[in-house]
C-alpha cells in the first residue's frame, strides 16, 4: 500500500472529523455507561465496530471491572428553587461517578463538594471520583465567590451498579498478521481535543486503511482510560505478541505542534518512523523520551508487555490550560489542525507499509544507471537531482543491514523519495526483496520474562 | 543501612575534622619516617587503625621499599649566627628527604641548594628529592633576595636509613566481603587541604560508618602517596578483586566546587553514583575523564588491577595557587568544606549501599496503587506527586536490567526519593529482590590478563 | 618505517610538484585515449609505473569499455572564416567525447550545441558527454555574447573507435602484503586541481615511499574517473581484500583548508588516522561523512567491496567557483598547498606504518620511570611534561585493546609523541609487541555478501 497523501483530500477530512466531535461533544461519557455505549453507536454508523461488554467485577490483572455509572439529573438548587448549579447546562459540572444524593445542607457544608480553578476563574473544571465514592459538582469560581449563605438542596439522580465496561473494538486484516496498534481513549465528556478528537481521527484512520491494500493488519481500540486498556490486554495477552507497532491517539485537534512521546523501547521502528516523519515535514514539533506517566501507553509499555507503542499528539495533556476544563471546547479544536494530525498519520503509516530491506542485486560498483534509464526521470531539475542521491544511496545501503527508512534517516533524504527511488530500481532489477527482518533491537523477546 | 543524611549533624562534624587538622598540621611528614608514625598514633585514638611497617628493601612490584628518613634539625646560619633559615619555623623549608650535611658554604654554592617560587614571593615551596640523594632548603623568594654575600653554616641533622615504610589500614567488615576502598595519602608535611584534609575525612567516615549496618565492607587506607599504594598493593594483590568501589580522598577541605576524577573504567557504578550524586546536589561541579596522571589512583588504575577507583576532591591539586606551598595552611581549609564534602561522600556510600535490583512483582499494566494506600503516602503534594512518579519510574523499569541507580538516573529523579518509593513498594509486596548483578561491564574480568 | 616530516623538504616537494602539473596542463585528456597515454610515459620518467590498455568493449561488472576517443583539431569559423572558438586556444572548449562533424550552421543551431556559464561569464565550462553521442563546445558566456547572426563552420576532427582504456599503476612491495590504496583521476583535461593536482602528489608520494623501508605494501592507482576504478576492481577483484587502508586523491592544490570524507565504514582505522592527524595539525579542517556521490571511492565504497578508502582533498570538488571552468588553472593550484597536502599525506602514512597495539610488561601499578633514566629524557621541559605524560598513557593503556592511535585519541597527545614515547618504553623494556589485531570492527567480512 502507498498512501498517496496528495490525493487524499485533507480540507475535506478535518470538516468531517470536526462535525463527528461536534455530534459526540454533548454526550456524558464515563469509563463505563450509557454514555460510551451512545458514543460507540454513533461511530457504528461510519465505521463496522464491535462492541465489548465486560461485567462488574471481572478480574484484570491487579484490577477489577467496576461499577458501571450512569446519570440522569443533578443539581443545585438554592433556597429560592433557582439551579445555581445544573448538569444540563454542562455535563462537567458533575464529579464522574458521584453516587446518588438528595438533601439539603448549609452552604459550608456544599463547599466541601464543590471544585472549582482559582487560577481560572470562569472555567469549570473536569473531576473524577472513580475509585473511591464520593459525589460532587465543578463549577467556575466565580459562579463560587456568588454562592450566598443558603439552604441548598443538593440533588444527584445517578446510579453506580453492577453492569459492565463498554470498548470499542475494530480489526482491520492485511496480508500479514502483524498488527498495527491504534488505540484511543473515550471516557471523558464534554472534552474535546481530550477525548473526541482521537475518536474522530481514529474513525478516520478506519475509513481510509479500509479502501486501501494493506501489508500491515490493523487494530483499532475505543476504550475508557486506563481500566479499558487493561482490561483489553488482560482479555487479549495472547495476541499482544502481533502488535508491531502502535500509538495511541489522542489532543489531536488543538493548534499546537505535534510532539511525539517514544515508546518504552525508545527505538522502536514506529518511533523511528514518526521522528523521520516529524522531521521532514517542515513543522515545528518535539519528542519527548517515554516516562511512565500519560495515557494507554502506561499499559501497553509496562515491562511485562513492552510493546512498541508511542504516542502521537498535538500539545501534551496538562501542558495547555484548557486541559480537563470547559475550554477543551468545540472553539478549541480545529478543523486544520485535525487535518494536519490525520495527514501526519498516515505518513507515518506509509513508513511502516513500505519500510521493507531490499538487496542491491549489483553489489560490485555503481550500476549504470543512465543505461537503464533511470537519470532524470522522475520529475524536475531539482527532483531529478535528489531522485539520482537517493537512487545511489538506495544501492550503496541495501546491503541486507539498512531497511529504507535507515537509508533516509543516513542519507537525510526523506522517506517518500527514498521509497519512489527504491520502487524504480526494483522495478529496473536492480534491487530484489530480502526476507531479512527490520531490526527493532529492543523489541524481541524484550517483554519481560516471569520466569526467574 | 541507610545514610539518614538529616540526622547527620554536619556542622559540628565539619568542626572536629578541622580540630584534628590543626592537631596533625605541625607534624613533618614524609613518605618514611617517625612523622608518619606520629600522624597515626593520634588516628588511633580516634579509629582502632592498625599500623603496618614494611622494611626498606621490600621489592613491591617494579620498586623498592626506600630508606627511612627522618630529620630532628635543620638550619642555615649566617656568619653572625643568626639563622636565616630554621626548619623549626616551617618544616616545608627542608627539602623533604634531604641527607644530612654540616659545613660552611658561601651564598653561591647555598644557591644551589635554595627552592623558592619567583612568581609567589611570600610563599615557600614544597619540594622532594625521595629518589636522588640530594640536600636543599625551600623558601619564600623574598627572604631568598634578602641573603647578602655571607659564608653560611648549613646544618642538616636527618639520617636516611634502613627502617620502615609505615601505613595505616582499617577494614570494617559488613554483610559481604565485597569491599569500598577509600584510600588518602599521609605523606606531606605541613599542607592541610592536599594532606590533611583527606586524612581527616577518611578518619571521619570510618567513626561514622563504624555505627551503621553495612551491606557493604569498608578498606581505608592511610598511605604514603605512590609508593603506599604501590607496597598496599604489592602486599595484598589477592585481596584486590573484593574491591567493587573505590574512592582516592583528598583535597575536600577548601572552598572550591566538587570534582570528581572518573575510574579509569569510566562508567563503573562507583562513577555513576558521583556523578548522580553531584548533579543532584544543587550546588557547581566538575566532572574529569580519567588520566594515569594524579594521586593514587594511578596506582589502583594501573591496567594489571584497573579497579573501579575514582577520585573525588574540591578544587584538583595544581588548579589552585596554593597548591604544594606553605599558603595551604589552617586558613586555606575551612569546617564548613569538609562539611560539605563529608556529606557528599557520604551520599555516595548511600547509592552504593542501597543501589539494588528489584523485580516487579506485577508487571502486566500498573499495579492499582490506590486500594494498597500507596498515592500520597510519603510527605506533601509536591513531594506526593513526586514519590508517586517515582514509583510508577520503579515499577516500570525493575523489569530485571535497571538499578535503582539506573532509574534514578533515567526519570531524573533522585536517588534518595527512588530509594524511598522503592522501599515503598517493596513493603507492599510490589516488588521483590532480585539476584541480578549490577552492570558493571568493564569492571568484569577487565583488569589486564598476563596470559599472552 | 618512520616518516621523519622535519627531514622532507616540503617547500622544494611543492616546487617540483607544481613544474609537473605545469607540464601536463596543456595536455587533453579525458577517459581513453593519447592524452591519458602522453600523461602517463611523462610520469615513467619520474616513477617506474606500469600502463595498462583494457580494449574497449571488456565487461567490467555492469559497465563496457567504451569507444576510444581521440581529436587532433576542432574548431568554429564564422563566415570571414575567423576562428570564433578554436580547441588550439584552449582544450575545455571542445565538449569532451564529441563525435566527428564538418558542417556550415546558421547561429541558432550552433547554440543548441554550444555551453557556457552565465553566471560565470568570463570562465570556460568543462563539459562531457561519454555515453550519448554527441559534439559541442565550451565557451565563456562573453565570447558567446559576442557571436553574430552568421553561418558558421563547424570542424571536429575526432575520432570514436574501437581502443583501449589506459590506465597507469605501481605496487610497491613492503613487509606484509596488506596494501594501502591511493587512487587518483586522470581523465580531466587542462583542469589543475580537480586532475593535475591528485597525478602530482600520488607521483611525490611514490618516490618518496620507494625510498623508505614499508610496513605496508603500497598501490597507486592512476584512473580515468568511474569508469577505471570499476576496470580496475572488476580485473583486480581477487585483490582487493589485501587493501587495509586507502585514500582517493584530488583536488590537493587550491588553497583552501583541508577536507576528509569518511569511508563507508566510517570508523575504520584509516578514518580515524586522517582525522587525528588533521585535529593535531592546528590548521583548519572540515570531516564530511561518507555519501555515495564523489569521486573513485564510489567504487571502493560500493557495497559488494565496502572498502576502508576515504578521501583526502582540499575544498571538496564542486564547492569552489573555479571547479569545473577553465579557473581551474595554473593560477588556482599552489607549489605551497601542494606541499602542505604532501605532508598531511605523509603524516597520515605514518599513523598507518606506526599504528600498532604494545602490551605493557609490567602492568601491575607503574614501572618506576626514573630508574630507568625515561624522565627528561627527550626535549625540553614543555616537551618532557607531555613525553611523561605519553609514557604514562601508554603504559596505563597498553593492555591488548589499544592500539598508539587509540591512545593518541584517548590521550589528547599527538601520535607523533605518543608513538616516540612507545619506543621509548620498548628500548626500555617495558613493553612489547602484541600480536593482537587493530580493531577495524566495520571492516572485518563486512563487504556485503552475495549468498543469500
């Protein structure tokens, strides 16, 4: 598969993925509940998910399936019966998993519930109690500083049962059973580039790969933070060893520069290929070395699994002040920034379907190339010149040592012109297939081992 | 054990070690001799050191045990009988290891003889002549101009004899028989940093390890410089592969920053434990490669041995004015140095003491530290974001190839909060030790092979 | 064998270097034919080299010897019948390879044929066209300017038939049949430094190696570019693994600073001998890494030979605006640069001769120097300090896996000093041959294999 990104209509896929965010933004999501199984339905109708429901109480490692949560009202209701505090108006300003409530209490005793951001004061911040009951309302500070001394009924209409965790799962085969990993996470609500934003691109990654002939089979997760991640390796352990490369998705939407999180592995082909990618894409971005803080990559990189997943974003959680409040808003993301995000995918994509080792099948000097035609025919002056350095580097590499990527990443040539010049030569006879393996060093056997 | 740096009153030790500088400053010293026997017999009244006499004439090595020199007078008197030079007033004015000599010479043939430092008028020089027979007196270029023409009665009462080489030794066994060598020298007269200094500190580490429990066993050595080590080695070589870190002290009483002089192996655990150790003390520091150029460690550096030893000092001799003249005196080392350095050194044993493999008991996602109490247990929020970093750093890379030192140095976090975090979750059943052996790849089997 | 540099008088090398391009400038050269052979019998009057003929039409890998090529005359007549460009004025004006024609062309069909540098408006473009048929001239864009509506006549008394392929070579034998490889072209026309400069030093080099006793076996190469180095490899294939070290020399006479690019290995010993001796020659200099676009050392470099054969020139071919034109001149090439390139050369061959791996005989701590009278003895007091150091370093890392270069690296100290302060060590028994191998990691079976 060559993913041609000039043909690929990326005004076109921003709009799309902003007006499915648009669709999900109102939706009270938790890491269990309706609100996720509504968010899974909704993708149902773009793309052929699988819904998993796994019980309360299921055991995951050290873990346990929890209670599923679920909301119908909540509120805060002054001695006047005014809601001076209402879920409708923004599912945020309920903490996420607060039990049932009903009663009326003095405003000293409400404030020991009430979450609010001094530094900001007109956002409402994003709060969660899942592991320890509790119940409680967000607000803005301001709307806290107008809080008189009151009677207030406090009113919460939820629900914390056995029921299950809801994920969404979607299997793209290719030709081979390697997998490529793309996971993100849906258990946050009313947040935009922390949540929506990696479902819309991950939709989109589905829409587009199937159309495609793949080299890679393609592995798609929508899961709640953390429990969902676990939960799925814990269901899945024995099909982690095909997962080859993965990222996970996420705070793709923002204005930001990319900035790419390694694996674990810290070498890996995938964080190679998204570091080449970065680099020869003319924008600003960073990398940072892999830490065992963040999102899913928490799990899919603890040592037991090891597995060699980065995480492509655009500006980091917690580093944009937006994070977790009222502001990761519809206003917040951007249609070409999530064009830009979904373009930079599959050029990483395109790396790893076409990063392949070839042997120069005339070793012993330079071949001729002008006999074969191959000086000056692809493209202009300036391309011709960097087609005729990368077709020379193609054959000094291919020496069963160096995949294409490794020829780009030595030569500074890009991958994309490496991959036209190596196509031209194979096509020429000058290069044939190796079935030697692409080194990911710290990859085999790297998991580690239970065996003392 | 475990260093409660804290509990440490640094003040008051930084005091004593100057108290016993002052003791052990008016002794001359010499790399034989009774002043050496003088300079031990008051350490034993503070540490139970045993003191080794070695017989001049014993081949250690390449060389041979010298001659013992001692002096009781030296002057040089003009022919009004007035000593213009008195060995009394300083004994840095004897050419250290001067043969004896009685006769009346004029000022040209005196010159001959005379040492001083043009470029530092005011200061005497310290000068040796340990292996060519020779005499000589050293002195401040000042009083050197004020010599008129005169005959002058030169009087050397020193004897250079069969005797002894003597050193001190301490060995403070512990849980094992692997050893931390710290090794100073003893054979400079009236210098208090490159001398006494080390000498103080050694004698300080010695009391206070003396009261901990140690994993590890402890060698000090309180040697003359070069050929101490020399005979040390010569005498014990089978004792020499026990000796897994070592440290050459000297030069920690003056006010310049810290320099640590790495092992010849480079990258032994001792030199990433001073490393880590300097870089998280917040204070300058200076970092050298090794040379075979120094103090003793080119000795233990030698490629026969090429034990892990470093040096680890203030200001490097020769980088300071001072250096080897009569300006190293009780005003150019201060309490609060020696203090400091004690500390230092005393972090350092720390990381050796408490560096360990550890194995995740758990290593398939995160453990759920919540429900074990283990979010926010240690200390205040910033340290509670801190340690909880620390142990998700811990349990994250104890996959069977990280220290704690490795993760310390990987996650940027102390070593003392990732000892913590460790212990920590060791508590809790989170981890569990392991047999692996710390990398200290070029230590194994590194030393020289003799068999061609 | 030791190159004693003070010995050589570079100043009379550079003379005699710069008389012997002035004699070959006005020669017409190019990849067969007289030019190359009149080139070659006036260098058998200085050296005893061997000339080789490889008739046209021999398989050389994936190339054929091509047509031999030879003009007696060519020129353009307007139609007063003056010579508007004339191959007797200057021997760039003729396109090089041009086939035979005698015709009579109006203005507009001469320019498609005519080449010029309007950037450079003054300068003579050198232009080729081997492997197209084809004729043209070379003109400065003033001249071309110049040339008026008119019929022109065009004469090109050439000749394209079947030859040879001429190239000169000499091997001189020395202890071992390891070779050192120096490669230079010979294929330019009236070009000095890019041809003319290369020819003069490979000739000074060779006289001056005949004269001294060799480690090494030495090969010179003199080529017609591309297409000689692949003759000469594919009737020499089973050859090439003797050749240890190797440079391609050009480009050695313009004043700019020098320049080393790698070899594909990169870190092979030759590598890391030009790069020592050019950061201890206080001069300026520049390293580029290796690239399969170039000179010969395409070849070399190609990946079935992955020969260790950098190249040593000045300002690399390419990045000085006389390369190329008829700039390129007696005026452009300095007697003093070349005779500086001649000892950076030799220096370069001294690393290689002297380069080889001691065993310190006593390794256990430090032989005692003084004893042996090695303090002092070699220079002055700047000289002694760094020759003690030398010592030291030596002894401190001759333990089977340095070799002097190593130690020169690892030591700061030029391997000029550390290489005397060996032989110091050796006369004074105090180290000894090993018959351990220099370490050339990259090299060893490296040349890519051709079973799969």
């Amino acid at each position: 598969m060559i993913v041609d990104l000039e043909a690929c209509n990326f005004q076109q896929q921003g709009l799309e993925m902003y007006r499915l965010i648009s669709e999900l933004y109102p939706i009270c999501r938790s890491i269990t509940g309706d609100g996720v199984r509504k968010t899974l339905h909704i993708l149902q109708q773009l793309i052929p998910l699988e819904i998993h429901e796994v019980p309360t109480g299921t055991k995951v490692f050290d873990w346990t399936v929890p209670k599923e949560w679920n909301v119908r009202e909540a509120y805060v209701k002054n001695s006047k019966g005014e809601k001076v505090i209402d879920f409708q108006a923004s599912n945020l300003h309920l903490l996420n998993y607060s039990v049932p409530i009903h009663k009326t209490i003095a405003l000293s005793e409400l404030k020991e519930h009430l979450f609010t951001l001094p530094e900001h004061p007109d956002l409402i911040p994003y709060r969660t109690s899942y592991y320890k009951e509790n119940w409680g309302f967000c607000l803005s500070h301001n709307a806290l500083q107008k809080l008189e001394e009151d009677e207030y009924e406090v009113y919460i209409d939820s629900s914390l049962e056995d029921g299950h965790l809801t994920y969404g799962e979607y299997y793209l085969p290719g030709e081979t059973d390697d997998e490529v990993l793309f996971s993100c996470h849906i258990c946050h609500p009313s947040l935009c580039n922390d949540n929506l934003s990696g479902i819309a691109l991950a939709t989109f990654l589905v829409k587009h790969l199937s159309s495609q002939s793949r080299r890679y089979s393609y592995r798609f997760l929508f899961i709640p933070g953390t429990i969902g991640s676990i939960t799925w390796l814990a269901l899945n352990e024995t099909k982690t060893d095909r997962i080859k490369h993965g990222l996970v998705i996420s705070g793709v939407g923002d204005a930001g520069k990319m900035t790419y999180k390694k694996s674990r592995q810290g070498d890996a082909e995938i964080d190679r290929a998204v570091i080449h990618i970065l680099k020869h894409k003319g924008e600003e971005y960073a990398i940072e070395e892999f830490s065992p803080y963040g999102y899913d990559e928490r799990q899919y990189c603890s040592p037991g699994f090891n597995l060699p997943v980065g995480r492509l974003t655009r500006t980091p959680f917690g580093q944009y002040p937006q994070y977790h409040t009222s502001a990761d808003n519809l206003d917040f993301v951007k249609p070409e920034s999530l064009a830009n995000s979904s373009m930079t995918y599959l050029a990483v994509i395109d790396v790893l379907e076409n990063n392949r080792i070839y042997i120069n099948t005339n070793p012993k000097c330079e071949p001729q190339l002008g006999k074969r035609g191959l000086y000056g025919t692809l493209g202009g002056e300036q391309d011709k010149k960097m087609s005729e350095m990368a077709m020379l580097w193609v054959l000094n590499l291919s020496d069963r040592t160096h995949s294409l990527l490794d020829i780009a990443n030595r030569s500074g040539i890009s991958f994309q012109v490496i991959k036209r010049s190596a196509i031209a030569l194979l096509q020429a006879g000058l290069l044939r297939e190796s079935s030697e393996v692409i080194r990911n060093d710290l990859r085999a056997g790297s998991a580690m081992s239970l065996i003392a």
